[in-house]
C-alpha cells in the first residue's frame, strides 16, 4: 500500500525540491506534477535544478534508515527508499533511450555548471543504484524472490506514476506563454550548444 501512495507522489515531492530552492532565491517558476522551472530562463540556478534530485537522496538514504533500523518504520521505509530510487532510475532508463541528456536535471545541471553532461547522471545513479543493492542484500528472499520482489515493486510504482499523470492533465491549467517561450528557448540552445 505505501508503494502506490509514495510512488504518486514520489514525481510532485521531487519537484518540490526545486521549488523549494527556488524560492529561497526567490524565482518565480511555473510549478506542476511533472515541472518546475523558471519563467525567465536566465534566473536557472544550479542549486535550483539540483533541489529536486538532492531531495530525492535524501528522502531514500532516510527511507533506507528507517527500514534498516525501525521495526515500526520498516514497509514505510522501504517504500520511501525504493520510490525514490525509481523515480531518478526510471528517468536515467528514458534519459538513455531517448538520448535527452541535457533536458533532465542532472544534465541542465552539468549545463549551468559548465562540466561533462555525464557527470552528475553518474554520480546520482550510482548512489541510487548502490543503495538499491544494499537494500536487497537486507531483504531475506531467495535469488527468485528478490526478483519477483523487483518486479512487483516496479509494477507498484507504475501504477502510482500513471495515477500522477492523469491527475497532472486534469489539475492545472497549461503553463503560461513565458514558460513556454523559455521551454522553446531552452531546446534551442541545448541543440546549438550541445556539451
């Protein structure tokens, strides 16, 4: 049960750790399930675009805790850990096929910061991934059962990101001209000035 509920939420919690670190620099940014950027492209801050993926360490190395030390914590814990190790995963699996490297954070943070747009995908995903064998090597299944496990926690996740994008079309409203123009913008320099 916590899989599903952590993992609809597990996409907005990530955005709110943009927003967060936007609005300590006080940046005004179009905020939905699925985004957070700021209107006026120019105002993109490296710790902004870091808010999101930096949260979700945080919120998995915690969930990892609690299901490593707590009796009472321990499904919640390891639902926490585990939905957000797959959101980053999930999006380094299509950031992979579909070759948008410099469109997902860790590539827009390697953009701001000047450095390989590889960067910040591999020091992200091995932390995830580090973390996800930790948490299987302390789970007591057989070799099968660990995979079943994988497999239906995946599922669980999916059905909890679908239930996001569907609330994500019927709750706000389309983002207004300037995100749209700064989104526009945005591409073009990516693929004039590729890293």
């Amino acid at each position: 049960m916590w899989m599903i509920i952590l993992s609809a939420l597990a996409a907005p919690v990530h955005e709110l750790g943009h927003w967060l670190v936007y609005e300590m620099y006080d940046v005004r940014t179009h905020y939905t399930f699925l985004s957070v950027v700021p209107l006026e492209l120019y105002n993109t801050k490296l710790l902004g675009e870091a808010g999101g993926p930096l949260l979700n360490v945080v919120l998995a190395a915690t969930g990892y805790l609690l299901f490593a030390k707590s009796k009472n914590m321990n499904q919640f814990g390891l639902a926490l850990s585990l939905t957000n190790i797959y959101s980053r995963l999930l999006v380094y699996g299509g950031t992979l096929y579909f070759h948008t490297w410099a469109i997902q954070d860790e590539g827009i943070i390697s953009i701001v910061n000047g450095t390989n747009r590889y960067l910040y995908y591999i020091v992200f995903g091995s932390f995830f991934l580090f973390l996800l064998f930790i948490i299987f090597k302390k789970i007591k299944l057989s070799c099968s059962g660990k995979f079943d496990f994988l497999t239906l926690t995946i599922l669980l996740f999916s059905v909890g990101i679908y239930s996001q994008l569907i609330l994500q079309e019927n709750i706000f409203k389309k983002p207004p001209l300037d995100y749209l123009k700064a989104k526009e913008l945005y591409k073009i320099m990516t693929i004039l000035n590729p890293l």
